[in-house]
C-alpha cells in the first residue's frame, strides 16, 4: 500500500468517526434504525474502521525509526492491563461528562466511581493504549497512526467538555464538575460484587487480547 493509500484509510476513519458529532446526521440514523440500533451498528462500524487502519497502517511502506526491544513489550503489557480494567470500570456506567454514558440521570456525583479520577476514562484508556504501543513499534506508519489517535483522544476531552457544558448549561456542568471534586478518593462502593465482577471481566478481556493479538493483528503480543 502506498501512502496515498495509507492517508486515505486515515481520512475514511475520520470521517465515520465524525459521525458522532454531526447531531443532523445522528438524528437522521437514529429516527431510521433507533438510538440502540445506532449504537450497535457504530460500535461495529468504529471497530471495523479501527481494524482496516491497523491493517493499513502495516501495509503502508516500512521506515524504521527506532528498533523494538524486549522491555517495551513487558511495559505494554503491564499498560494494557490497566487500559482494560479502565474501560471495565467505566463502561455501562453512568458518566454525563463524556460520551457512551448509560442511565446518566442516575449519577450520582457524591458516589462518582472512576469519574472521580477522570471524566473521560475511555478517552484515556484510548490515550493509554496508542501511548503504549507506540513504544514497541517504531516504524513510520504506526508512529503516524498511533501519534495521531493518541493525539485525537487527548484534544478530544476538551471538546467534548465544551459540548458538554453546552448542552447541560455552563452552571449545571460547573456544580455536577466540583460536587465529583469533593467526592471521597477512596470510599466503600455500593456493590462489592459488581466491582469485582467488572475487575474480573478487565483481566478476562486482557488475557483474551492476549490471546487473540496474532489472529487479529497477525503479530504476537507475547
């Protein structure tokens, strides 16, 4: 694949991703197929977008600009366990700082979960996970790729923010904002059982990233 090639995958994955933030177009989809039919069919559509960007990205021509050692691989392990009991902690949770919150109107800003140490946990899980991998892959085209993810996760905070703060009103997002602030750091959840099935289900997606990384990726992890 040449780098025209490759920047065209780029901007197709942009382009399906922007669809989020078109309200005109959402709407449109959404009256179409319903709010959780849209949500199913962008999940596939973003993971499938991510995958053919991956598989571009190790298309694309091969320029080295730092060789892979072996720690970098151990460091990215340790990370991505962590991105995974991120993500298992924060989604199906209520979050109205961010997107994919469910049931948003049952936060409760006193009892704030991970929200109390980012309002965006998927957005840095996302950061974590481009971050990481730009470690062991040192070539041109990946340092491109995931540069610019991890780029795209940290801007996307802010944005998010602003939008936020407008649909909510400036003085509802500020009191919600510094309610979380004054939470407890540490305090008993309210279901043991369902933190550590969530702890359970981030090491259960981890091993299985393992596991399937040469059949998706065609690289071993290990």
């Amino acid at each position: 694949m040449s780098w025209l090639g490759f920047a065209g995958v780029f901007a197709l994955f942009f382009a399906t991703h922007s669809i989020p933030g078109r309200p005109g177009v959402k709407t449109r989809i959404s009256e179409r197929i319903g709010a959780r039919g849209f949500g199913i069919g962008y999940s596939l559509l973003s993971t499938g977008m991510l995958a053919l960007l991956i598989w571009a990205a190790g298309q694309a021509p091969f320029i080295l600009l730092w060789p892979q050692m072996l720690w970098q691989r151990h460091v990215v392990h340790l990370g991505m366990l962590v991105v995974c009991l991120i993500l298992a902690l924060a989604i199906a949770r209520p979050n109205p700082f961010s997107f994919g919150g469910t049931h948003n109107a049952d936060f409760d800003p006193h009892h704030p979960g991970i929200v109390k140490l980012t309002r965006h946990p998927v957005l840095l899980a996302l950061a974590l996970w481009a971050g990481l991998h730009l470690l062991p892959n040192g070539d041109l085209a990946h340092v491109l790729m995931f540069g610019v993810l991890g780029s795209f996760a940290i801007a996307g905070r802010a944005l998010i923010n602003r939008r936020k703060r407008r649909e909510m009103g400036a003085a509802q997002w500020k009191d919600l904002d510094v309610a979380v602030s004054y939470a407890p750091l540490l305090q008993r959840p309210r279901s043991w059982g369902g933190v550590l099935l969530r702890l359970l289900a981030g090491g259960g997606g981890f091993a299985a990233l393992l596991m399937l990384h040469p059949v998706v990726i065609g690289v071993s992890a290990l």
